[in-house]
C-alpha cells in the first residue's frame, strides 16, 4: 500500500496513476491499494508512522481515508468497496 497526499483541488485520476506506476516500477513493486490522506501522521523525528497503517490494513470499514485497489483489467486504479475488498479477502479476486 501507498499512502498519498493529493495537493488541494486535485483529484486521483486512477488510470493515469497506474501508468506512472507501470513505467517507473517493476510488477512486483506495484502498490495494490493507495490510500488517499489528508497529511502524512510523522513521528517527532519525521519518519512516517508505517507501523498505524499497516495495522489498519485496507478494510474500508476501519480505514477512514478513501481506499483505492489496483485493477489490472481495466489498468487503472479503482474506488475500494466494502464488496471489492470482501472479494479480495474470499480470494474470488487475486491481488
């Protein structure tokens, strides 16, 4: 997972993330969920506080941010729903 702070006004345009991802990453250095924030949590030292959000995981349920998950068939990155990420966990749609 990637968390991102979009700049104020703009909106995640889903296909045009996973082409940027496409180019400048391999396949297995792809995130499969993004998590769009507010503002990066820092500890007082700056580091970010990877340990919260990965315990939060990518329930929609418990993460309050919007969620999105990396759909190869449509290469675009798209709204996660309580439904999409049931499918995830069930293992009817492989990650």
């Amino acid at each position: 997972m990637a968390a991102l702070v979009l700049r104020p006004g703009c909106h995640l345009d889903g296909a045009a993330i996973y082409r940027h991802v496409e180019q400048l990453l391999p396949p297995y250095a792809w995130p499969r969920f993004l998590r769009l924030q507010e503002h990066l949590a820092m500890t007082e030292t700056f580091k970010q506080q990877k340990v919260r959000l990965a315990q939060e995981g990518f329930d929609p349920a418990r993460v309050p941010d919007p969620l999105f998950l990396l759909d190869e068939s449509t290469k675009a990155y798209v709204p996660l729903s309580p439904s999409l990420c049931q499918s995830v966990l069930d293992g009817r749609l492989r990650i």
